[in-house]
C-alpha cells in the first residue's frame, strides 16, 4: 500500500507534528505513515482522510503486491 | 466465571476501538516504578550482607520471609509499573509494538525456563528458578519495548 500523504500535507500546509496532533496520534506515526514503513488501521485511516476532506481511497491505496 | 470472561472480553473491545480506554498506569507511575525498583536493591543489599536468611526457622511471617516479602513486592511491582505505563502519546503503532515486545518477551523467557530446567536437577534450584521468572518476563519486556521504541525513533526520515 502506497500513500499521498506528504503530497496532502503539502497541499494543505501543515507538518506532520500539526497532522499528529490534530488526529492524536504521535508525530512518529505519521512519520511512518509516510514512509510506507506502518499501515495504519481504518479508524486512523478515516481520521486522516476526514483532516484532507477526502475519500480514503484517494490518500491510500494499494498495490499490486498487496 | 462468566461474568469475567464478559468483562475481558468488552476490555478487549475496547482497546481495539480507543486507545485512549486501554487499561495502562498514567505516565507519571514509570519513574514511581524506577524509584521502587531501585529502593529494593539496598534492601537486596542488607539481605545479603546481615544473612538475614539464616533467621529462617520455618515459619510465616519470619524476619527472613518479611525481607523477601518486601525486596519482591518493591521489585515486582516497580518493574510491573515501569511496563505498563501509559507512553505519552499512546497511540496504535506503541500499542503494536508493545503488543510484539510483549510476545519475544514471553518467547525468550520461557527458552530461558526451559533450558533452566533441563540444567537443574537440585531441588534448592527451583527457589532461584521462581526468582527469575518473578522479574525475567517483565524485564525482557521493558528491555525489548523500549530497544523497538529507540528503533523508530532511529529510522524516522526529515520532513
């Protein structure tokens, strides 16, 4: 699963310490998040989403191998 | 019984639905745990050093006994609060590591139970064999949990 999340992050202007803050997780996670290194669960993956005001789909998706 | 399993159950739930309800100790119990755990080792220490355990004469509640009541309670229950305190900000990945830390914790303890027993045929073994297994699984975990949180830390790339 590969995701846009720094692209999103960019676009709305925030860093991923104000992202973590504003879905309450820690900034390591969102860190992570965006290297491709946590896949995180649905709940958070909602969270996210709702922050970009998007569908999940266009922030995760997922790869051939997966 | 079945009441119990209920309870466990709606704990589990609900750990996996807000991380913010698992049952852990508040933050601040960490360095209450490290403060207990290292008050018990000058109480180790006085143990050893005054032969407390020659006053062992068999019975409940004896000087020998009280001592080793108090030296395990100090340390079991400091390194208990030491791992189970919250994280400052507990989210979903800690709760993963802590849930993997904990399974190589109790992996590694119990290859170190077996080969201890298949290396003890005495039977005054079995009393060390207790000790260890009071603190081994907790402090393995504590050793293991926080080498995968220093880990993360390590590997987080710039913004």
């Amino acid at each position: 699963m590969k995701n846009s999340l720094r692209v999103e992050r960019a676009i709305k202007n925030i860093t991923q310490a104000e992202l973590a803050e504003l879905i309450g997780v820690s900034r390591q996670t969102i860190n992570t998040i965006e290297s491709n290194k946590y896949v995180p669960s649905t709940v958070l993956a909602l969270k996210i989403a709702r922050v970009f005001e998007k569908p999940v789909e266009q922030i995760f998706i997922l790869e051939d191998g997966d | 019984m079945l009441d119990f399993c209920k309870l466990c159950f709606t704990f589990g739930l609900i750990n996996l639905t807000d991380m913010k309800s698992q049952f852990l100790f508040p933050t601040w119990t960490r360095w209450l745990g490290l403060a207990l755990f290292l008050v018990h080792l000058p109480v180790i220490h006085i143990w050893d050093t005054y032969h407390i355990h020659s006053y062992d004469d068999g019975q409940l509640f004896n000087l020998s006994h009280l001592f080793f009541i108090i030296t395990v309670v100090l340390m079991v229950l400091g390194l208990f609060l030491i791992a189970f305190s919250r994280e400052r900000i507990e989210d979903e990945q800690i709760y993963q590591l802590r849930l993997s830390s904990l399974r190589w914790a109790i992996f590694a303890n119990y290859l170190i139970l077996i080969i201890c027993l298949i290396f003890t045929n005495n039977k005054a073994d079995y009393k060390d064999l207790l000790r260890l297994n009071l603190w081994a699984p907790l402090l393995l975990f504590i050793i293991i949990f926080r080498w995968k949180i220093y880990r993360l830390n390590r590997s987080l790339k710039p913004e």
